[in-house]
C-alpha cells in the first residue's frame, strides 16, 4: 500500500488484513498503543465533518501518533496556493496525509505531488474508509466471516454506493443497490465494481425496486438530503419515500441488519423503530471508522 484512495486496485486479502487488523487493535488497544508513535497525521477538511474528524484525531492518539487539524482558514486548498505545493510543504512535515475534499482530483495531486501517503477520508466519488469500517461491522456481527454476506443499499447512488459496490466486489460480497429512476451510481464504477465482482466472487445488482432486495442479510441506507442541490426537500421526500427503511420492509426483505452511514435524518430514510432497533450496527458501523482508519494507517505507515 501507497496510498488509499479508492479500494478498487486493491487484492481480497489486502482488505481482509485491514479488517482483521481493525478487529485487532479494537479488541487489543493497548498492543498497538505505540504504532505511530513520533508519527504526525495532516488531516484537511474541504467539508464539515463530526464522525471524520473525531474518529481520525482520537484514532491517531489512541495509536500514540499526533494529529494535525487543518481546515478553511488557511485558504481553499489549491486557491491560496497550489495543491502541488501544498503536498509538497506538508511532506516536509508529516508522515502522512487525510483529506476529506470536494473532488476526487484534490487527491489524486496531493499523492502525486507529496512524497507521504494520502487517506482519502471523502471525496464526491468515493468513501473507502466508511466502506471498510462497514464491512468490519458486517465481518463481526456475522461471526468474523464475509462468506456468503449480503447487502442492500437502498437509497441515492452516490459516493458511499460506490465504495460498497467496490469493496464488496473484491470481497466477494452479494450487493444490491436500490435506487429510484435517475439516482444510480455513477455508470462507470459500476461497471469496474461488476469486472471485480467476475473476478473475485462479488455480485453487483441495480434495480429501481426494493423488492429486488428480499433475502439480503443486511440493509443500509444514506441520507438523501445532502444530495438535493437542484430539487427541494419536499421533491427529494416524495421521490425517495417508497426507499424509506421501517420494520415492514426489514421483515419484508427478511433483512438481520439496518446500516446507515450517518447523519441519519430519522423517520426521513429510516424510522427510530428500525434506526434504534436490536438489528441497528449504526454505533459499531461508527466506532468502527476509527479502527477500520487505524488499520489503514498502520498499514502505510508500518512497514
């Protein structure tokens, strides 16, 4: 590993030793107390961020490494100065670099320019560590096992889509996405998301109906509001409510799980009976963003 920017050019057991390598350091803090000792960690946000940044800043220290908050303050990143120079600066620094960005070719620079990894944290494409540390909560709920597991995104195509299509392709993994008419995933990532799925095991489906869901073992959800920049509240409400997740459709679907990455807008995407129910991972799916990124940054990091 050089960097991790998108799963897509990684191996099966590449992402297997991440997620058992969370699962370790979330069992055994105190063994991996020291790992980035005398390490420092620039981590950039372009946009707000709660689970991100507490994750990222608490995770670094747990790891006995030092976490360097930048955000807006210092100027747009790439206006003030250049994304080139601003790799290059920090890599004088630090040893590496988390950035959450507006556009996925913020960090294709700063890896290409910087000479120290790059974490991509967000960007409009893609959203890998939401994705691994999802995927470490489905490995443990069902016994610390991937074999078998099933899937279903139900909601709007978007950046997350994308990195569970992904990964859950190379992991050998049975993802649906559900979506309404004209809220797909980007077309071209689901079709590197079906090559991987051919080759290693996964199965990737896209249907605009839910019922194409029934037998998955877990469902997860997005919210719908930050995707609304051209429609209304009450637009995006009325298109995606047949998407909406309560306990009719969990028993419908015979689903064991309810996933959602956060913020969760309640009896908006999900119902509180559902959003707080006994099958609820949201908080493991949470806690698990700190050591699912652990895991990725000891694996650059310690070599």
């Amino acid at each position: 590993m050089q960097n991790f920017l998108t799963v897509k050019d990684f191996q099966p057991q590449q992402l297997m030793d991440i997620i058992k390598l969370a699962v370790d350091s979330k069992q055994n803090p105190a063994k991996y107390s020291q790992a980035l000792a005398g390490k420092s960690v620039a981590t950039i946000y372009e946009k707000p961020s709660l689970r991100t940044r507490v994750s990222f800043d608490v995770g670094i220290a747990k790891l006995g490494g030092h976490a360097i908050y930048l955000d807006q303050q210092n100027g747009a990143l790439g206006k003030r100065e250049s994304v080139k120079d601003f790799a290059k600066n920090l890599s004088c620094w630090v040893d590496a670099i988390v950035a959450r960005v507006f556009d996925h070719n913020t960090l294709l620079e700063l890896a290409e320019f910087g000479s120290v990894p790059v974490v991509n944290s967000l960007c409009n494409l893609y959203h890998p560590c939401q994705a691994m540390a999802d995927y470490q909560a489905l490995y443990e709920a069902r016994g610390n096992s991937l074999t078998g597991a099933s899937i279903a995104y139900i909601g709007d195509g978007n950046n997350v889509t994308h990195s569970l299509m992904l990964a859950g392709a190379i992991l050998g993994v049975d993802v649906r996405v559900i979506t309404p008419l004209g809220y797909s995933p980007d077309a071209h990532i689901t079709e590197q998301a079906k090559v991987l799925a051919k080759q290693y095991g996964g199965k990737i489906t896209l249907s605009d109906n839910v019922d194409d869901a029934i037998g998955v073992e877990a469902v997860y959800n997005d919210t719908w509001v930050s995707m609304g920049d051209s429609k209304s509240l009450d637009d995006i409400k009325r298109i995606f409510a047949p998407y909406r997740t309560d306990a009719a459709l969990m028993d419908k679907l015979g689903a064991k799980y309810f996933m959602h990455c956060q913020p969760v807008y309640r009896g908006v995407e999900a119902t509180d009976e559902v959003v707080d129910s006994e099958s609820s991972l949201l908080m493991q799916q949470a806690e698990n963003r700190m050591h699912a990124q652990n895991a990725v940054l000891m694996s650059l990091l310690c070599k």
